[in-house]
C-alpha cells in the first residue's frame, strides 16, 4: 500500500491508478472506522489530514482525466477534515523516488 507524496504527472500508468485504488482503501478505513490496513504505516500518517488526502485525489483525478481515463468514484469532500498538507512520511521524497526508479516502469 503506498501513496506516492511525487506529483501524479510522474507517475506511470500502473502507479497512477494503483495509488487511486489504494487511497480510496486508505480513505475508506479513516472515515468509516474499517479495521482492514487500520495499523499500516500509510494509513497512519494520513490520520488527521483527510483533507490533503482529499486534496491528493484531486490531483491523481485531475491527471488521470488528463490522460483520458474515466472517473466514476469521487470522495465525500464533507469527510474531508483535518490539516491541508501532508507533512508525515513513510519515505521521504527523494526515497520515493529512488524507489520508482529502481522499479524499471514507465515512471518519470
């Protein structure tokens, strides 16, 4: 489970729609309590910023309608709580990136 703090421009195909995938997981378990990933240290740091990660769904989405695919699963922007920005890391950016590149995608 990951949610990449790397613009979604950057993103390959299989990360941008794996990270759509996995933050509804994420946003999922946050704002209706489910127990499944509830401990995982991604799901963690987004506690208490519902809104950032509202705020990166809008930006996976934007670019995802930018490539030509559809979106059929907005988030409920009234759940959206908390702290604006994303300031926790599992990796730090430059990790993140480190990471992509060792994948050998189509990552930017």
């Amino acid at each position: 489970m990951r949610i990449w703090d790397i613009s979604p421009r950057r993103l390959c195909r299989a990360h941008l729609l794996g990270e759509h995938r996995e933050l509804h997981a994420v946003w999922t378990v946050l704002t209706e309590g489910r127990r499944g990933y509830s401990r995982h240290p991604e799901t963690l740091r987004w506690r208490g910023r519902l809104r950032a990660l509202f705020l990166r769904h809008d930006s996976l989405v934007d670019e995802m309608l930018r490539r030509g695919y559809r979106h059929r699963t907005p988030l409920d922007k009234t759940r959206a709580t908390g702290r604006a920005r994303q300031d926790r890391f599992v990796d730090s950016v430059a990790e993140q990136r480190r990471i992509l590149r060792r994948k050998g995608c189509a990552c930017r």
